[in-house]
C-alpha cells in the first residue's frame, strides 16, 4: 500500500528523489493515505450524524470539507515534520527545495487527493446515517 | 360502516358544521362504527355570510380526504354531498343545501302566504299571529328572528328533491343529529319541523321507516351572543333582549311537542352562556358572518359524543325508548378565557391531540412560507416539492383550508368567552411552545440545546420521510407525512 500511494503522490509531486526515499522508507506515503482516508470519513461521519444540521445548506457541506482539509493538512504535515528518519534532512538544503516545502506539497496533494474519499463519504454517510442532510451535497 | 346525517339549520347550524369540519378535519374520531359524515345545511338566507365559508370549508374538505389514504388521522374521516351518495348530481342543486323554499325568495312573507287572496276571516286569523312587519318580511333574508314567519315557510323542505335523495340514501344503521339555535328565527322554527317530518312514516316516500326509526340527537343553542342596536334603530330587525323570551318559549313548546309522550329524540343537548358579546347588527347576507365562538366548537363536540353513545340508544314504533339530556360542562367553571387545560378530562382527551396536530401544521407552514429557503433541501421538502405547486395539493386545497383554520382559532380567541388553545405569536425558535399551557420540556444534560425549536419539528418529518413508504401521488404521501410527524410532535410536548 505505501507503494501504490507513493506512486500516485509521485505522479504529483515536483519530485526530488532523496526526500521522496526518506517519506518512502518510513511507510509514511501509506500513513498519508490512511489519513486522507480516515480524516473525511470521521469529520463527514460528525457532520451527518450527530450535528446533522438545519437548515439544510450547501454552504454548511464545504465548511465541513474546509475543516477536514485543514485537519487533514495540519496532520500530515505534524507526521511529516516529526518524523525521526525525516529529522537528519529538515534543516539540509539538499536539492533545489527544502525539507519544509516538500512537506508542504506532501500536505497539499494528500489534502486534493481527499476529495474523492470526501465525495465518496459524503454519498455513504448521507444515505445512511443522516436525517437532515440526506440530500445534502447531492 | 355507517354514515351521520348532520342538519345544520340557520347561521347557528352552518358556524357548528365549520366546527365540526375542523374536528374532522384534525382527526377527532367518530364512534368507530361511523365513517361517513353527509352534511345538510338549511338555511333560507342564501346568500349567508356564515353558511358559505361552511360550504367552502366542506368542498375543501372533501377534496384535501381524498387524498387522506390512512385508517386514521387527519382529514381520514368521509364527507359527502346528498348528490354523492344518490348519484343524481344533476338533479340536486346547491352542495350540502337542503331547502328550495323558491316560493320564498325575493318575496315578502304576505306574498308568500297569498294574503291577499285570503278572506277577511282567515285575513284576522292571519294578524292574530303575524304583525304588520312579520307580513312585510323579505324572506330573501332569512326570518330574522321570527320563528312564527319560519315554521310556515321551512314546512316546505319536505317536498324538496334534496329531502327525497336524503330518504332514499339512508340505511338501516345510520343516524341523524340536528343542529340549530332556539332564539333565532330559522333555526327554532326549522328543528321542531324537521324532527317531525323525520320521525313521521309517508307512505308516498319510500325509505321514510327507516328514518322514521332511526336514531335522531339534536343540540339547541341558548342564547349566546347579543346583536348591537344599529345606529338606525329605524332599521333594527334583529333585537336581542328579545332572545332569552325566545328561548323559553320555544322550550316550553320543545317539552310538550318533542318530548314528554312523543319522545322524539334519542339525544338531547343544550349549550348556553352568560351572554357577554355583542355581534353586529345585520339582516344577513354576505354581512353575517359572526365570529366563531367556543359554544360551536363545543357544540361540535356534541355531535361527536352522540355518535359514541349511539349503541345505548334505542328507537322502537318511530320513537325514542329514553331520551338523554346533556350539557357541556368545563372543568375551570369561572373563567372566561379558556384553554386546552380547562376543559373537562374527557374533552381535553378528545382534542388537544388532534386539533394540536392540525394547528401545528399550518403553523409550521406558514414559517415555511416565509422562509422557504431554509426548507427547500428538506428531504421530505424536496420528495414533496410539488405538493406547493400551482396544481398542487397544498397551494391548491391546504392553503386555504389552513387560513379559514387560523382565522377560525384568532375568532374564538377574540370572542367571549375567549377559547385560547393555541399561542398567538410564537417564532420559529419557540414554535414547539405553541400549545397554551404547555411547555417542551428541556433536556437535563443538553443545556445548549433549545428543545421548542421548529427545526426539531422539520427532523422528525426528515426522520419520517426515511422511513415511510413514498407513492406517486404526493398528495397522499404530504397528508401521511404530516398526519405521523405531527402526532409524534404533539405526543412528545403533551405527555
């Protein structure tokens, strides 16, 4: 599984080979899809279930998509960061960009990628769990 | 399954079939054997102000049960027209109408009775009875508080064509209920002719025995209500101080006609009130249209208990075994403002329920109206959308039905004594709150949570919505949401 997200984030990236390795080495492609996964199903599974709010907007679903992205950014990026392999190199200027940025274009695409899971839960949640929102994106 | 004919007879008898209508309407229940309600109004007065928003609010009805397809609940309860029930809708006239007095429309009452045709002997006998006004009534009007011009011209009905389809679509096992006033003009002299004509076998009508056999209750309104002096006193025709006198005298005449040996009626109610309102003076027409008064909705309630009583009653050679007498009694004697909580036990039971539901969904509509955007991504919202289009069930039939409801519950808000079921104002964060004397209770742990608002409403009509069976008639599917929705509302604020 780290494999097939890390050829999918590679497909992506502005590559650079030696901080691609490290991400790889320490499975962390395969944490960043379990998190692009598990952080819209909680985040959209909250939105429909308990809040489940009214009236019924289609403002309220992007505000929720906004918070799961915003999550889901600050959480990659924290995994990323605090990673012990990925420590030796933060603070290197070792190609043309830096630690941080490739972090941070890490964060950004695991954040486009959760669109599909947001979408896709959003359909789930919506037809099973929620009262108000059963039709709320679609 | 049997049917109730209910006669309503003068202004008094149209405003207690609106009443009436709104029970149905919101789901009070009929004895269980009952599930036809053939509504009669007789009225002289054709253009009546009162009787024609009863005829509007009974096509309504008729046409919003239609799409009533559930045991029970709202709007579950059949009316019909006498044309209905014989199939003869061409040859009956006017809906729910009985009375083709033609001889006495747009004619004086001395015209009518041929005066002038009469000898000088029968011409003294005429004037013993009949004053020179009486003799000069325009009977377009209505008798106008004189029964004595009344019980002459109402003794016509019986050989209306609406009379012979009533005969002949009459069963075995249905029964009749008459309502009127006793200190008017058309209702005192219609009830005590009409009751004789029922209980009266005519071998030339067929079906007259089993009619005649039938069981019969009637309600007589006493005095409720004073007309104001007109600034004209010239033009006064109605004069109320006249009423109480009225009154005694037609029950005098009740105890020996109608009671006494010849025990008529199976059932015998009698609603009366400190009269303490006054009404405006008019001769009728469009211009009577009094407020609704609590006495009707509690003469409505009569009716309702008639039919639960109807297996006690008996009827043996055209006459009634016993006959009970009833009145209508409330639990907080001295008030004049009343509400669900002050009526007695057995009526609370009867109402708060469903007249909760009903007021609750227009209640709820009419926040819909003006916030429709709030709604609109409703699931039950955008299953039901058409159900608000121009040809739609509720735009069509509800809405109106709705205002003659709400315009219904503020009258007897307005009137004294002042009925006060619901609250006046409430917004939609505090619409659960809108029974009087009732309060959503609050949540114990949940103290951010406001348990009166309307969106807690709109959930459990999501919830609903989830759960129930969706059909192609959305007509049906809106009254089955709502009828479930309302009744789990209600239910969880009364309990």
């Amino acid at each position: 599984m780290n494999d097939w997200f890390a050829n999918r984030f590679e497909d992506f990236l502005i590559y650079d080979q030696q901080f691609s390795d490290y991400v790889h080495k320490a499975h962390d492609y395969q944490m960043l899809g379990i998190f692009l996964i598990i952080i819209p199903i909680l985040v959209f599974f909250v939105f429909y279930k308990p809040i489940d709010p009214q009236p019924v907007k289609l403002w309220k679903w992007f505000v929720t998509f906004l918070i799961s992205a915003v999550l889901l950014f600050l959480t990659a990026y924290y995994w990323l960061y605090s990673n012990s392999m990925y420590n030796p190199i933060q603070n290197e200027q070792m190609s043309d960009m830096s630690a941080v940025s490739f972090t941070l274009q890490l964060s950004f695409w695991a954040v486009v990628f959760s669109i599909i899971p947001a979408l896709l839960f959003s359909w789930i949640w919506s037809r099973t769990v929620s009262i108000n929102n059963a039709k709320n994106p679609f | 399954m049997s049917k109730l004919y209910v006669f309503g007879i003068g202004g008094t008898g149209a405003r207690v079939m609106k009443s009436l209508t709104f029970m149905l309407a919101s789901g009070v229940k009929l004895s269980n054997d009952i599930d036809t309600v053939v509504p009669i109004l007789i009225d002289p007065d054709f253009g009546n102000g009162d009787l024609t928003r009863t005829k509007q609010l009974l096509d309504l009805y008729m046409k919003i049960n239609k799409k009533a397809q559930y045991e029970e609940g709202l709007f579950t309860t059949k009316i019909k027209t006498l044309s209905e029930l014989s199939n003869s809708a061409g040859s009956i006239g006017d809906k729910f109408k009985m009375l083709d007095v033609s001889g006495a429309q747009n004619e004086k009452f001395r015209e009518f009775i041929g005066y002038s045709s009469l000898s000088s002997e029968n011409k003294a006998l005429i004037n013993l009875f009949f004053s020179e006004n009486n003799l000069n009534a325009d009977m377009t009007v209505g008798f106008k508080g004189n029964p004595n011009i009344g019980s002459i011209v109402l003794n016509q009905f019986k050989n209306s064509k609406e009379y012979k389809v009533f005969l002949n679509s009459f069963e075995p096992d249905d029964s009749i209920f008459i309502v009127s006033s006793i200190f008017g003009g058309t209702g005192a002299a219609g009830f005590p002719l009409l009751l004789r004509n029922l209980r009266k076998i005519d071998p030339n009508l067929s079906n007259s025995k089993n009619v005649a056999n039938s069981k019969i209750g009637a309600l007589s309104m006493m005095p409720y209500f004073k007309i104001n002096t007109p600034t004209d006193i010239a033009n006064q025709t109605i004069d109320s101080s006249s009423f109480m006198g009225k009154a005694k005298a037609a029950l005098s005449f009740y105890s020996n006609s109608i009671f006494g040996n010849n025990n008529q009626l199976n059932s015998f109610y009698t609603l009366g009130e400190d009269v303490a309102n006054f009404y405006e003076h008019n001769d009728g027409q469009a211009a009577q249209k009094n407020d609704a008064h609590f006495l009707e909705f509690a003469a409505a309630l009569a009716i309702v208990d008639f039919t639960w009583d109807l297996q006690n009653l008996e009827t043996k050679d055209e006459k009634a075994v016993q006959t009970s007498f009833k009145e209508f009694g409330i639990q907080a004697a001295l008030k004049r403002r009343l509400s669900f909580k002050t009526l007695g036990g057995k009526s609370k039971k009867q109402v708060l329920t469903p007249m909760s539901k009903l007021y609750l969904m227009f209640l709820f509509h009419k926040h819909l109206h003006q916030n429709k955007k709030d709604f609109e991504k409703s699931p039950w919202h955008i299953h039901l959308e058409e159900v608000y289009s121009n040809d739609g069930l509720y735009d069509q039939y509800l809405k109106d039905f709705g205002e003659h409801f709400l315009s219904w519950i503020q009258e007897m808000k307005k009137n004294d004594i002042a009925f006060n079921p619901f609250k006046s104002e409430v917004s939609y964060p505090k619409l659960l709150n809108f029974i009087e004397d009732y309060e959503v209770k609050k949540p114990g742990l949940k103290f951010w949570d406001n348990p009166a608002d309307g969106d807690k409403f709109n959930k459990i009509l999501n919830s609903e919505y989830k759960t129930s069976q969706k059909t192609d008639d959305k007509g049906s599917d809106f009254l089955k949401l709502f009828d479930r929705a309302t009744e789990i509302q209600v239910n969880s604020i009364t309990k």
